[in-house]
C-alpha cells in the first residue's frame, strides 16, 4: 500500500522507486501483486502519461487517508514520549553541542535528548527525527530554520608548523601546505584578501571537520577552521590563528517541519539559543574575525 501511495501520487513507477530507494522493477512488482490481489487494474497509460484508473482513485484517496492518520497516531505516540531525537553534522556535535549537553540535563531533566550525528541531510519525511541543526542559508522547503549561530571561518595551524615560522601576511600562503574540506572555501579567503586563489591546489582535502584540525594540530598545513568548533584548540594553545578571519557565507540553523508538536521542542530551541548567544559576538570569531568580509 506504501508503495502503491508513492507511485500514484507521482503517477510514475521511476519517481516513485527513487523516493523509495528501490529499483523501477520492484515498484512495478509490488503493483501487479496488488492489482491480482484485488483482481483489477489500477493504473492505465494516457499517451506517454501514467494515470490512475476509476478503481486506482478510490483506492488511492483511501489509502492516502489512512496512512496520513497512521503518521498522525506516530506523531502523537513521540509526542508523549518526552525524548528529542536531534539531527546533526558530527563536528558540530562532537566539538559544540555534546560539551554543552549537561547544561541542558540539568536544566530539563525530564527531556532526553537523543543524538543522531551524520554528514547527510536529515529527511524528515523518512527519518525518526523531531528537530536538526543544519548549516546552510536558511532555507529550507516545508521547514522552519531559526538561526543559530553565524560562522567564522578562520586560518589556523600548530604553533610549531615550520618550526614556528608562521606566516604573518596572505602572501606568506603561498608559501604554506593548505589544508581543505568542502566547507570551508580557501578561494572566498584569498578574494576576501585582494589576492587571487592559487592556481595549484596546495594540501589534502577531508571530508569532515574533525579531520581537518587533527590533521592542523599535528602540524601538517593551515587549515580554513569554522570558529565555532576550533575554541577548544585556540584557548589550549593547541592551535592558533595566524591570520584574520572570514565570515561564512552561511550559517547553522535549527530546522524541523511546519507542523511539529513535540514535547521538549521549544525549550531545546530556547535553550540552543542562549548557548550560541553566550559564545557571541566574538566568542567563535577568533582575535582577527570580522576584519574581513565575505564579497
């Protein structure tokens, strides 16, 4: 029936397998199975379209009001349970959130909060999850963003790379190994500077930030770190900043569907408010940010 629902509100076997993640041929099984089962046709073609037939519309807006009320009852049932289940970017929980965490315990003891850490987008639609932090522009089809925290990006390295010749002015990095993630854009940096980007990409790129400063800290390149999860670093000395910032193009937001109604949702939001209010402005910039703007 779940199948059946997808494919007649896309009127397509193809969109329908891709929302599913199932191949075009499975979706068209589970089809024939049930038009045997009821012993009538369901869909007919209509030129080059796929239509519903008499039959496929009733059965169609049955079964769209029946699942409809199934996901109502979940959402109730979750409602009552008093757990948040959260979604977000792992170097965001391991080096913001998680430190953060027993304040909120404390403060709201009959609240769980359950961590769902991924560098995949959050699909609320498939997944068990009432409220994500998502770093992007804030906007987002069919949800609600509050912003959370803005973003600076920041150079940073080992106090002893190069033996603690550390470079001083933008010019000084072409001389440096530079270290990349797909978030943190050295090319804006370098437009930011009135220097144009190097032509040869210097350095290895990670996939997550958690990557990125262990690579910096050990002293391998300078790293374009978000200043939101280098604090910890910056204040042992593990890193430093050797150059002004940049502020991020975007920011983190918190996001969750229009409608949600979940125990505990509010006083999360609230909550993640002041944090991010507590550790700006300035808190996350590093000594340098804001000297430079992002074009």
């Amino acid at each position: 029936m779940r199948t059946f629902e997808v494919a007649a509100r896309n009127l397509s076997y193809s969109r329908a397998a891709g929302e599913l993640c199932v191949t075009h041929a499975a979706v068209s099984q589970q089809i024939r199975i049930l038009e045997q089962y009821l012993g009538t046709r369901l869909f007919r073609r209509g030129g080059r379209a796929m239509l519903l037939t008499e039959s496929g519309e009733v059965l169609y807006r049955h079964v769209r009001e029946a699942l409809q009320s199934l996901r109502q009852g979940v959402d109730e049932v979750r409602a009552r349970r008093g757990t948040l289940t959260l979604g977000v970017l792992p170097g965001f929980a391991a080096r913001w959130l998680v430190p953060r965490l027993p304040d909120f315990h404390r403060a709201h003891p009959d609240i769980g909060v359950n961590l769902q850490a991924s560098l995949a987008l959050t699909d609320f639609s498939r997944e068990q999850i009432d409220v994500a932090i998502r770093f992007g522009a804030g906007h987002w089809a069919g949800l609600e963003a509050e912003k959370l925290l803005d973003e600076h990006l920041l150079p940073v390295c080992s106090p002893r790379y190069r033996g603690g010749e550390l470079p001083r002015t933008p010019r000084e990095l072409s001389q440096c190994t530079l270290l990349h993630d797909a978030h943190e854009p050295w090319d804006q940096w370098f437009l930011s500077v009135g220097l144009p980007p190097p032509a040869i990409r210097q350095g290895p790129e990670f996939s997550e930030s958690n990557l990125l400063l262990r690579a910096a800290a050990d002293g391998q390149g300078i790293a374009l770190a978000p200043g939101a999860l280098v604090q910890e670093e910056l204040s042992t000395g593990e890193l430093v900043q050797c150059l002004p910032g940049l502020q991020a193009r975007y920011a983190y937001y918190i996001v969750h569907p229009g409608m949600a109604a979940v125990v505990g949702l509010h006083a999360l939001k609230t909550w993640l408010k002041a944090q991010a209010g507590a550790a700006s402005p300035g808190g996350n910039a590093g000594p340098h940010a804001g000297q430079i703007n992002s074009t």
